[in-house]
C-alpha cells in the first residue's frame, strides 16, 4: 500500500480523529472545563459506591443524603462504572477525566458504526468530525456527567431499532435491545433522556403500525430490567408510594415551585434568534429539512430515522423552553444532527449544482467551512470555563488534613472541592436544587468543642452568612484562592 492509500485508509482516518479526541482533552485535562457543581456530585457518588457500596454523597462521616435520585440527577451507567475505574486506576479528578474521555471515544466509534451501517462510510467520517470539532461535545462531554454515556446508549437503541435483515423487517430481539439500551440512558441523565420513552412511542405510532402491540410490547420488556436497577438504586423504599409521589414533585417542579415557566420560554425564546449556537443549528435543521423532503424520505430507514431525530429534537426544544435557558437539554438532538448533515450538504450540493466536479467542490467547501468554524470556537471561543482551582484547594486541604489524623473540615456548598476530600474526614452541607431542604447540618452550627478544624467554601452564600459570627470569632483565614475560602480554628 502507498503513502497515499494509506491516508485514505478509513481506519487510519479514524485512528487520526480518535488520537485528536484524546490529546485535545489531555490539553487542559483537569481545568478545563472547570470542575464544577454537578460533576462534584458524580465523581463523590462513584467514590462513595467504591468506598461503602453506597450511590449518593456523603454529609458527614458514614451519613448520606438518603435521597441518591435527587442528588445524583446523572445515574448508574455513568457512576458505576467510573467506581470501578477509580478502583483499577486510583481515585482523583485525573481518572474521573480519563475516564470520560473513553466515553468520548467509544462515542465516535459507535456513531461510525452507525453512520456506516445507515447512510455509508463515504458520510461516516465527515461525521465524526463534526463532532470531534465541536466545542460542547469536550465542554459536556470530558465532565463526569451523563450527557455523552446516555449518548452512547440512545446511538445504540437507536441502532437496534433501525436495523434490518433480509427479510426487511427487524427481528424481535432487536426491539427488546434498544428497549434496554433507551432504558441505560434515561437514568444516564434523566434531564435529557427521559424524553426518549415518549419519543419512542410517537415513533411507534407513526412507523411501526404494524404488529404494533407485539413490537411494543417486545420493546417494554427491555426497558424494565434496567428501570428496576436504577428503581432499586437511586430510590429509597421503591415499593413506597410516598417515594414516588415525592419524586414527582421533584421532577415536576426541578426549578422550584416559585419558577416561573412562562417567563422562562419568553426568555428561551429570544435567545432562538440570539444565541449563536441555537441560530447555528437552526440553519442546520432547516438543510436537513431540506434534504430529507427532497431525497431523505425516499428511503425507508432514513424517513424513520428522521422522524424520531423529528420528535425527540422537538420534545428536547419545548423542554430547553420551560428551563432557566440551560443548553444542554438539546445536547443530545445537536449531535444527532450531524448523522444527517453530510447527507443533507450533498443534496443541496447536487441541487443546485448539476456538474459532478462542482457539486464536489460545492460539497467539499460547505464541509470545510463547517470545520473551520467549529474549529475556530474550538480553539478561540469555547463558552466553557477554565479553573484550576477547585482541585487545588483540595489538595491543600488534603495536605492539611494529613497533618493529624484528628483534623476533619467542614464544607459549606462546594461539592466540586468536598468531591476530592476523604469522606471519613469532612462534613458538608448543601443544597442540590431549588424547593428541596439542605443536605447535611452546617459545621459552623456544630457545638463548640465539636467544631472542625478547617471550614471551606466557594463565596459567602447565606449558609455562611447565617454563622458570620461564629467564623470570625472562632477562625481565621488561612488561604485564599480564585474565590475559595479556607479557615482554620483558632
């Protein structure tokens, strides 16, 4: 083979997006993006699930919230197995890091698969850079948070759902697969792919009315062996009915009961025609559109395909409207946009171009124009933040800590630096979501003698200022460092 084959070579070609993946995200592994609210929560759940078998987060030595569906919005599928990475490989910021950078990986390979099998391989590496240049898939995706493992498992459900064999219908077993792997993305992160189930049956309705019932059917057998896993661990007392009913006002009113949803879409919907990234997947899906009534709808799959990309993307939309403008609702249905944009950018090429080699040019030079746009936000303009910080105040509480094996220290609502402290050394209170009481007791409350030897916090929030007293009388600062605040009793 010649040098030129070579780099033609579609698995070099992949081999050559992967290893971009891998030392972009090494580039700034642990700072950016920052360590932040969320994520603290996630990686101090998986440490907890190592350390004491227990999915939740910990307010004081062996205590825990014992509400894990609250505080752990991002499940099992993620948390679990980043438990056991931190098993084989140790515990810190740096695995949680790593570890979501296989995740990174085994998205592209899998959306390959995907593209390969339903639109050719001539599209499939086009989309995998699309994605691999697009700045929100390393701003949510390289956090410890559900985005990109739900991703994975809605690319798969999908993949089962769509796939036929010579007879042209799909064998049963394939419904009862995607049923499992739509299920491991729902409590992936419920946010985002708890939609997937209602999708799923407007799909049903439109392009599976025949055997219906027996499809659907077959389909709910799947999702129930991962529900009942994610039933039996994020929910305490699951045969309670008081469990559910709580957890429905929780999931009812996320933002809390004072939020305003009409005033909310009001806003989300000015953003539509400001906001870059929602104007530049408006254009987006109008190209699709395009493709799919000029050619897309000719073929079988790809009119299913598009149909639930259809409904989800719109679910996922009106979801994003009634948020406090949160983007990464809609996460899932951008990525889902690029299986189709190759194949819309070449119809549109072919339309309005009729000769071949314009048409290739055509097409060639919106792809690079694609690219280097993204690229450019990429490298210049990502929205997500950059901070070192988190981690090393907790590596100089840690450090402190190790001092004496008496010390303990009290966090006030940083799970982000609380995530990387020694659970047997520290307690935290906080609070996780609006309309829900704190977790924990405040340190600062605790009985003169009981009082821990540090205190940390991120800002003076009202927790901290309802004990202003007892931290100036009883502490003094010792370090003070990008808005972390560390006191030591006097």
């Amino acid at each position: 083979m010649n040098f030129r084959a070579f780099l033609k070579n579609e698995k070099v070609l992949l081999a050559g997006i992967l290893i971009f993946v891998v030392l972009f995200s090494l580039s700034h592994l642990t700072t950016r993006p920052k360590l932040w609210f969320d994520e603290g929560l996630n990686i101090e759940i998986a440490h907890n699930f190592l350390l004491f078998q227990k999915l939740d987060i910990s307010t004081a030595p062996r205590e825990f919230s014992g509400l894990p569906y609250i505080v752990g919005t991002n499940g099992y599928p993620l948390t679990i197995p980043m438990a056991g990475f931190f098993g084989i490989f140790g515990f810190g910021l740096t695995q949680a890091r790593l570890y979501m950078i296989l995740w990174l990986l085994v998205v592209i390979v899998s959306l390959y698969i995907f593209q390969k099998k339903f639109f050719g391989k001539n599209t499939a590496l086009i989309t995998a850079i699309f994605i691999v240049t697009f700045a929100p898939f390393y701003g949510d995706g390289l956090m410890a948070t559900g985005e990109i493992p739900g991703f994975f498992f809605l690319v798969w459900g999908l993949y089962f759902l769509l796939n036929r064999f010579e007879e042209g219908e799909p064998i049963l077993k394939n419904y009862f697969l995607s049923g499992i792997f739509f299920s491991l993305a729902v409590p992936s992160k419920p946010s985002i792919y708890l939609l997937l189930m209602l999708s799923t049956f407007i799909f049903f309705i439109f392009c599976e009315r025949k055997e219906f019932f027996k499809k659907a059917f077959i389909f709910a057998l799947g999702i129930i062996p991962p529900f009942l896993i994610w039933a039996y661990l994020a929910f305490p007392n699951p045969f309670s009915f008081s469990t559910w009913t709580q957890a429905f006002s929780f999931y009812k009113y996320p933002y809390g009961q004072n939020f305003s949803i009409m005033e909310a879409v009001y806003n989300n919907l000015k953003l539509v025609f400001t906001h870059s990234t929602l104007i530049y997947f408006a254009i987006i899906y109008f190209v699709i559109f395009y493709w799919f009534v000029k050619e897309g709808r000719k073929d079988f799959l790809h009119k299913k395909l598009f149909i639930f990309f259809t409904v989800y993307s719109a679910l996922a939309f009106l979801y994003f409207l009634k948020s406090p403008g949160w983007l990464r609702y809609i996460f899932g249905a951008e990525l889902l946009s690029f299986i189709f944009l190759p194949s819309a950018l070449k119809n549109i090429s072919r339309t309005f171009f009729k000769k071949e080699n314009l048409e290739r040019f055509a097409f060639f030079g919106a792809v690079s124009v694609i690219i280097i746009l993204q690229l450019t936000q990429l490298f210049f303009f990502r929205s997500d933040l950059y901070s070192p910080y988190p981690e090393k105040v907790a590596d100089y509480i840690n450090g402190r800590l190790s001092e004496n094996s008496e010390y303990k220290v009290g966090i006030i609502k940083s799970p982000d630096i609380a995530s990387l402290i020694d659970p047997l050394r520290k307690f935290h209170i906080l609070k996780v979501a609006w309309g829900v009481p704190a977790f924990g007791k405040n340190p600062l409350s605790f009985k003169d003698n009981d009082l821990p030897k540090f205190i940390a916090f991120h800002g003076e929030s009202d927790m901290v200022l309802e004990y202003k007293k007892i931290l100036d009388e009883k502490y003094f600062l010792i370090n003070d460092l990008g808005g972390y605040s560390v006191y030591e009793r006097k």
